[in-house]
C-alpha cells in the first residue's frame, strides 16, 4: 500500500516538474529579447535543474547512510546489553 502511494507522489511531482517546464520554456520562447540571451537563461534553467536534482540525491545518501550507521550501533547496543543479561 505504501508503494502505491509513493508512485502517486511520483507521478504528482513529475506531472509538475514537466508542466513547470513547458510554462517556463513556453515563457522563454515568449520573451522580448534576443536569442543568445534566452541561451543563457536556458543554459541557466538546466544547470539549476542538475543541481537540484544533485542535491536532492546526495541528501538522500546522506540520510540513508546516517540510518545504516544507526541501526548497526542499535543491533551492537542490543548485543552488549544481551550478552550483559546472559552472564548475569
């Protein structure tokens, strides 16, 4: 049941980030200005886009990882404290 509504976000998020870049490309295409200047700020949008997504993805390793070492320092807690009861 959860990884239904984890695909529902999913599909939610990615409808908005593709209809976020339609309106945006639709805006730049739009623009009063000249073409190597809607370059830019194109060149712009995909970096800033790279980055977020890099960013969102090292947070995620980040938090996986801080929950891998804390559940190794759980099951070692358990087992000085089993070990305690056992000899006691």
């Amino acid at each position: 049941m959860n990884t239904d509504n984890n695909q529902l976000y999913i599909l939610f998020n990615g409808a908005g980030v593709v209809a976020a870049l339609f309106l945006l490309s639709l805006s730049l295409w739009l623009a009063p200005v000249d073409l190597s200047t809607k370059g830019y700020w194109g060149m712009g949008i995909v970096l800033l886009m790279a980055s977020l997504v890099n960013l969102v993805k090292y947070r995620m390793d980040q938090r996986i990882q801080q929950d891998i070492v804390r559940q190794i320092e759980q099951a070692k807690n358990e087992k000085i404290l089993k070990d305690y009861v056992a000899t006691n």
